[in-house]
C-alpha cells in the first residue's frame, strides 16, 4: 500500500455525500480505487476516525455517494471549476446535481467567490452560493426526453410506459432518468415509502430499453401547486453507480419535476423535490435551462491513502 495520503474535505447537499479532493493539489494514480474503497458504506472514510471538528451539518454516514476530483481555474471571470465525479463503483458521472452544488461551496471556501462555472461532462453549467454560503444553486441543462439523447434502444421517446414491473417516463437531466409515479405520499403507510425501492429499481435500472442504464426513481405528487404554493413532490432515487438508493439525488429532482410537467401531473414550471436528504427548489421551464436550489454543507476534512490496495 502506497504511504502517500491525500488531504480530502467531506461535503453533502441533502444527504447526498461527497469526498472533495483538490486535484491541482494531489495525484490519485487509480481513481476508480481510491472511489471504491472509500466510499464503501461499510468499510469507506469514516469521520469519527479523524480529529479535526465535526460539522453540526455532518451525516455522521460512513462512505460516500462519490469523489470528486476539483480543479480550479481563477483566471476566468467567473471563476471555474473544472469537476470530475467517480462513483462507488468506480465509474465516473457525467453530470451530478448535488454533487455540482458541493462544488459550489468548495470553491466558496477557497476564494470567497459566489458566482462560478462548472465544466461538468455534460458541459458547462453556472452555480452560485447564497449570502451565507448555506445553499447552492446550479444550472442543470435542459431536460430532454429525446430517445437518442436519454438514449434510448428506441426510436420514440418513452413516456408513461411499463419497463419491467415499473410505468415509467425516460429524461436525460445530464445522465439517464427513469421516473415512476406512484400513489401515495412519504405521509401515507401504504405510498412511497412502502415500495421495495432495492427490488423494483434494478430490473429498470437494467432494461434493454436503457443501452447505458438509467437511474430509477419513485415520485409522489403531494401537491400539484394549482394553490397557492409550489407543487411539493416526495422522491426516492435509485441510482446508478452507487448501485443503492440515495439520500437525495439532483439530476433525479430535475427529472422528477421535469416528467411531472410532461405528463401534467403540476401546475407551473416550479416545484418542491422532496427527497429523504431534504427539500430541493426545481425549476423546469419550457425552454432553457432547469435550475437547483438546495442546503449545502461542509462536514469535517481528513487525509486518506492515495493507493488503498
């Protein structure tokens, strides 16, 4: 095992947990490697085992939901911030929602700046950090239900159809998204909460329809926002790469709302995600860019070995 350690920051947006590494800083020769091993939920990075102070925000979960590998560029105006997010299973993501909103603070933190650019693989996206630096908010893309965008093994976009024991509406937010509505909200014994999520999502997770997978999710529409507030939608992700559910996942809140616009299921282009991890703002609008909003925080910093085989 290699004796050289890299200096890592833990960071989450509702729940959903990131290590933070500076990669203009530190070199981590096999990526997939040090994801895998210490984002594991049973053996991974665990923050009782350092000294430094423990966030009130804190998780206090073992592992994380990914790594991401951070480099800053100053010199532009906005400052950038180039991301690169490894999942627990070693694969690296296109597009992470919360995991950009992280990016946000942690670049916040290193140069008090709040306005940023984000080069994500699914390109380039704007965040910024609220006055008090405890919530983020990203530009997402424009949500596509394009059967050669999401992709799909199809010609015809996948719209409110069975998939494997699920009826569900396919969106690419950045990476692949199955969303299935279910009846029922995280209120209701028998509603979301109920459903087996580690059973029902693998088999859509891996349907033929879906030629590079596809995240799963379960949504409930609570409220449909004809009132006077927002639509409020319970959600629950299964997602791919982690191979497990989530606390939260952002580009599945964008593809929540996004379907639920599509299958006039809410009033107005603005709406509540409601994940286990915390309520996420979603706006989805009929052309342009869909936005993010959510809480962000810091949790506690630490040194890892850079080559844990």
């Amino acid at each position: 095992m290699s004796t050289h350690a890299v200096p890592f920051e833990k960071y989450h947006g509702t729940g959903n947990d990131f290590l933070v590494v500076d990669a203009d800083a530190e070199v981590v020769g096999d990526r997939a490697a040090f994801a895998r091993t210490h984002c594991d939920r049973e053996t991974g990075v665990d923050g009782g085992d350092f000294d430094a102070e423990r966030n009130e925000e804190s998780t206090g979960r073992r592992g994380a939901d990914g790594v991401l590998f951070l480099s800053v560029e100053e010199r532009f105006n906005p400052t950038r911030v180039v991301m690169t997010l490894v999942q627990p299973d070693g694969s690296t993501a296109t597009m992470c929602g919360n995991g950009a909103r992280v990016v946000a603070l942690w670049a916040h933190d290193r140069t008090g700046d709040r306005e940023f650019m984000i080069d994500t693989q699914a390109g380039t996206r704007r965040a910024s950090v609220n006055a008090d630096a405890t919530a983020a908010t990203i530009e997402m893309g424009e949500p596509t239900f394009d059967p050669a965008r999401v992709p799909l093994a199809r010609d015809e976009p996948l719209i409110d159809e069975p998939v494997e024991g699920l009826t569900v509406t396919a969106v690419n937010t950045g990476v692949p998204h199955a969303v299935a509505f279910v009846d029922g909200g995280r209120s209701d014994p028998d509603g979301i909460d109920s459903v087996d999520l580690d059973a029902v999502a693998p088999p859509v997770r891996h349907a033929d329809v879906f030629p590079e997978g596809a995240n799963v999710n379960l949504a409930s529409v609570v409220d449909d926002g004809s009132g006077d507030g927002p639509a409020l939608i319970d959600q629950r992700t299964f997602e791919r790469g982690v191979e497990g559910e989530t606390r939260s996942c952002g580009t599945g809140a964008v593809a929540v709302v996004a379907a639920a616009r599509r299958l006039g299921l809410i009033d107005g282009e603005s709406a509540v995600s409601r994940p286990p991890g915390g309520d996420l703002e979603v706006t989805v609008p009929d052309r342009g860019h869909a936005t993010l909003t959510g809480p962000v925080a810091r949790e506690y910093e630490g040194t890892l070995p850079a080559d844990p085989r």
